[in-house]
C-alpha cells in the first residue's frame, strides 16, 4: 500500500518509517509537514492510508482529517500521536472527522518489535484489510421476531466520522427518551469506555458501554465495547461472539442489525450513519424487510460516505437524512409507537 506521513518531527517521521520497512507491499509515498501540505498531497497523490499526526503547523491533524475527507481523492486516515490516552478529546474528534483509528507514535529508541511498532503495524494491516474489496454479498434473511407493546429499539452503526455524528444525534434526544439504543461504532476496544465517556458528555440521556447479558433500557444508549460482534440472542438479552470470524469489520454492524431484526420483541428502527465500507447495509436492508423502519443519513452531512451509500443503493433505507434531522425523525417515531 502507498503511505503518506503528516508529521513535522523527524525523528517521528523515521521512526514510522522503519515500521512501514518491516513490509515489503508497504511504501512511503510522500511525508507532509503540516496540514495544509498533507491535504495539498492528498488531493495530487492521494494515499492508500495517511498517517496523521494531531499536534502541527497551519492546522492541526482534525481539521486536515476533516478537509481531505472533503476531498473526491479521500484518503483512509489513522491518527498517530504522541500519547493516545492523553489527547482522547482530539481523537475523538479526529474521528469525528472520518479517521479510521488511533495509535501511538512509535520511537526510534523501541527495538523492530518493540510494542507501538507492532501496535502501528498491526492498524496499519487492518486498514488495509478494511480497504481491500469488499467480499461477495452474503443474502441474510432473518425470522421477524413476534411484535407486542414491548420497548421499542433504536439499533446505530456507525463508521468513520461517527462518533461526531452520533454526538449530534444523542444530543437531539430528550433525557426521556422512550427507546432502547444500543450503538455499534467501528473503534477499537481500547477506545469504547472514553467514547461511550465523551458521547455521555454531549448527550442528555446517559451512555456507557454494552454488557454481556443486559437487556436493552429505554433511555439509555448503549456502545458496543469489545473487537467482538455485538447482537442480541432469542431472549433479548446482549451477548458478544466472535463468530463470523472472516468480516474485516470488528464489531460488525450487519452482525447486529441481523440479531435485533431477528430476535427482538417489539418496534425497531434502523439507522445507518457516516461510514467507510458497506457495513450495516445489508443488516439494514434486513430490518426493512422484516417491516421496520429505516434511516441511513444522507451524502452532504457524511464524513464519509460509503456505508449509507450503500443502504442507499439497495434501497434498504426507508429515509436518508441530514444527520441534524435523525433526531426529530425518530423522536416523532417513537412517540407515534409508544
């Protein structure tokens, strides 16, 4: 894969150079110094994946992140920083913009299998894994679960870009909410606890992360929290599998739209938002099917837009929406269901 570097350290810059060394189908394709260039060289000579520093001259990593997902030429982004852990704001907000992820900056000092090497070249192959073509459709079909006045679920997914998209739809559901909501980000699991923090922070009802054996709550949104798949079992309850295990996308959205689909016992809404890939399209394309309600958010308001294109293109969406209006649109929903 081609690789561009945003960084305007040297011996940083090296040091990721050495990790993209250690594989051979791996090369740097140019190193930009601030954000400005990184975007200049994105739209010229746009990257398989660029990795983007947070901290730099010009504009920093979330604004560049922001602006070359606005480019035709987008480009796969992984933040690599410093430290991670202590600049969990900006990576959010990164990510809001549309990065896929978040590593470590690794060192010069570390040895070639020292841990933030293996750490950046393990995210580095994941990428590549998500941005490989896509495999053959799978055709799902779920058994629509008994309908009954039970408590109505709202199932998300989310890719990137999400956790600022979901942020403005959280924050436009009244603390009352009278729907379960459990979400499905694509994030690694060292990231779940600090986002389901940072989204309770801009939402009016609570978030915190799904656990095994719970029952979805209304008022309450839930985020998936571990590389497993998320989904429902025959009694309602959550439960994390490893199974399928050949989907590049951990958690999968499809896994759990397919479950919920399948497996609850009341109204459901779908509901598909900014996203790299096809994940959740087909699973909502299920819901749809099944007679449920569907929305996938619309091309002006998505970071990237790939999965709800996708929805799109299936006709799996009932709506597609600016994501300013998700919102309104499920809470008149629900409140016609309740």
């Amino acid at each position: 894969m081609n690789i561009g570097i945003v960084n305007d350290l040297p011996l940083a810059v090296e040091a990721m150079r050495r990790v993209i060394a250690l594989r051979p189908e791996h090369r740097v394709l140019w190193v930009a110094v601030d954000g400005a260039q990184a975007v200049e060289f994105c739209a010229a000579q746009p990257p398989d994946i660029v990795l983007m520093d947070l901290v730099m001259p010009k504009f920093d990593g979330v604004e560049a992140t922001r602006r070359i997902m606005a480019l035709e030429t987008r480009c796969a982004v992984l933040v690599v920083t410093t430290s991670v852990g202590e600049n969990l704001s900006h990576v959010y907000e990164a990510l809001g913009a549309g990065a896929l992820d978040a590593v470590d900056t690794p060192k010069l000092s570390e040895d070639m299998l020292g841990d933030k090497r293996q750490a950046l070249l393990t995210k580095i192959d994941q990428i590549g894994r998500l941005l490989e073509k896509a495999p053959p459709e799978r055709r799902r079909i779920a058994t629509p679960a008994p309908r009954a006045a039970r408590t109505p679920l709202v199932a998300i997914g989310a890719s990137a870009g999400g956790p600022s998209a979901l942020a403005t739809l959280l924050s436009g559901l009244p603390s009352d909410f009278g729907a379960a909501i459990v979400i499905v980000q694509h994030i690694d699991k060292v990231f779940a606890e600090g986002m389901a923090q940072w989204l309770h922070g801009k939402a009016s009802l609570p978030v915190r992360i799904a656990r095994a054996g719970e029952r979805p709550q209304p008022g309450v949104a839930l985020l998936a929290a571990t590389d497993d798949h998320l989904r429902l079992t025959n009694e309602g309850l959550l439960d994390y599998t490893r199974e399928p295990t050949d989907t590049p996308y951990r958690p999968s959205i499809d896994v759990f739209f397919d479950s919920a689909a399948e497996h609850w016992r009341g109204g459901l809404i779908g509901v598909l938002l900014t996203g790299m890939g096809r994940d959740g399209a087909t699973g909502l394309r299920t819901i749809k099917s099944n007679g449920y309600h569907t929305i996938a958010q619309d091309e002006a308001t998505s970071a990237v837009y790939g999965m709800p294109k996708a929805a799109a293109a299936m006709n799996a969406a009932s709506v597609i929406l600016p994501i300013d209006d998700i919102a309104t649109e499920l809470k008149a929903r629900i409140r016609a269901a309740v």
